[in-house]
C-alpha cells in the first residue's frame, strides 16, 4: 500500500478513535459538571485519572495494533542489537536460552 495512503488512513481512524473514545468522556464531564454540584471538578478528575489507567492497559492491545503491526523478534537478533552497548555500561546480562 502507498505511503501516503497509509498515512490517509491512520489520519482517519484516529479521529474516528477520538470520537468514540473522547466523546462520550467528554459528554460525561459536561453532563456532570452540570448536575454534579460544587465538588463535580474533583469527581470529574478521578474518572479521567481512571480512564487514564484504564486506557493505558487497553491501548497496547486494542489501540495499536490499528496503526502497527507487531512481530516478535528472536532473542539471537535482540541479544545481537544490544550487545555493544552493555559492554561499556559494565552491564551484566544472561541469556534466558
């Protein structure tokens, strides 16, 4: 697929992320702010700190895997990569083979 049809489509699906995900947040802290009375600021900050968390957990598995595609990589290829960097660290590492 063309580069810029990638970067069309990724544009795309995160406004679409953002309107289901942000609104219906965003509908709620209005909703309360409007009948939650003088304290609505503090409950409204706690659900976002939650959502946050939640979301946090969430994005890795469902979120991302939208606009990446994720391969493991062989612990030959991950010890190879890392290797030179460790030695003048005086890092210590054992293979998990």
């Amino acid at each position: 697929m063309n580069g810029y049809l990638i970067f069309i489509f990724d544009i795309i699906k995160s406004i679409i992320l953002g309107i289901l995900i942000g609104g219906p947040l965003l509908a709620f802290v209005l909703w309360f702010f409007e009948t939650g009375g003088p304290l609505a600021w503090l409950y409204c900050w706690l659900v976002a700190v939650a959502f946050t968390v939640v979301l946090q957990f969430l994005a890795p598995v469902v979120i991302m895997p939208l606009f990446n595609k994720f391969t493991p990589i062989d612990d030959g290829e991950l010890i190879a990569g890392w290797q030179p960097c460790k030695k003048p660290a005086k890092w210590f590492a054992r293979s998990t083979s």
